[in-house]
C-alpha cells in the first residue's frame, strides 16, 4: 500500500466525519465493518467495502470510485449535482438517491435500489 491508503478493519457502530481531511489521492479501505455512517466532504479518490453491511455514506463531492465486495443494506447519499464516476458491485446491495448516466458501472451478482 501507499501512503495515500487508509485501511479500516473490524469497526462497528460508529460515525466517521472526515469533513475537509480527504483529498483526490486518497483511498480508504473498509473491511468487516458494520452499523457506520461516513460522511465525506471532500474530494477522494476510492472507496472500498468489503464484507460490510449497514453502511450510510454521504458525499458533498465528486467521488472518482467505490467499490463493495460482499456488502448488504448499503446506501449511498449523493449531494445535488455531485457525481460518482465508478461503481463496481460485486455480491452485494445497495440503495444510491441519484445515479448519473455516465458513470462506470460493473455489477456482479448484485443489485442496485434507487430511491
């Protein structure tokens, strides 16, 4: 891994604020994570998931990518005019408010509710 990579492993039941900390170069990894709300008001790079379940992500920036491997009951807050430009689902569901038609998608046994 890279200085820019963050890996968060095995938290439950707590809020993540990263506020203006973040930038583009940044990624953060999420695993066997459950019951978090993360919020993120910057612009990062990736987002990845694997084995979480209950997650609530809110974005006030454009996102370049997220990634969730065997995740359930995730739901994903965009702001008005703010876009993701990848999204790979991979055994796993999701809830998203708004979906952009031009961003990447690769969708592997999974499933995908709009609200």
């Amino acid at each position: 891994m890279n200085n820019n990579t963050i890996i968060i492993n095995s938290i439950e039941n707590n809020l993540f604020n990263f506020k203006n900390l973040l930038n583009n170069k940044n990624t953060i990894i999420w695993k066997n994570c459950d019951n978090l709300q993360i919020i993120i008001k910057s612009k990062i790079n990736k987002l990845v998931f694997y084995k979480c379940s209950n997650i609530i992500l809110q974005f006030n920036e454009a996102i370049i990518g997220l990634e969730f491997d065997n995740c359930n009951n995730i739901t994903i807050k965009l702001i008005k005019n703010k876009r993701l430009n990848s999204l790979q689902l991979f055994k796993s569901t999701i809830n998203i408010n708004k979906f952009n038609k031009k961003t990447f998608l690769l969708l592997e046994k999974s499933k995908i509710n709009m609200s």
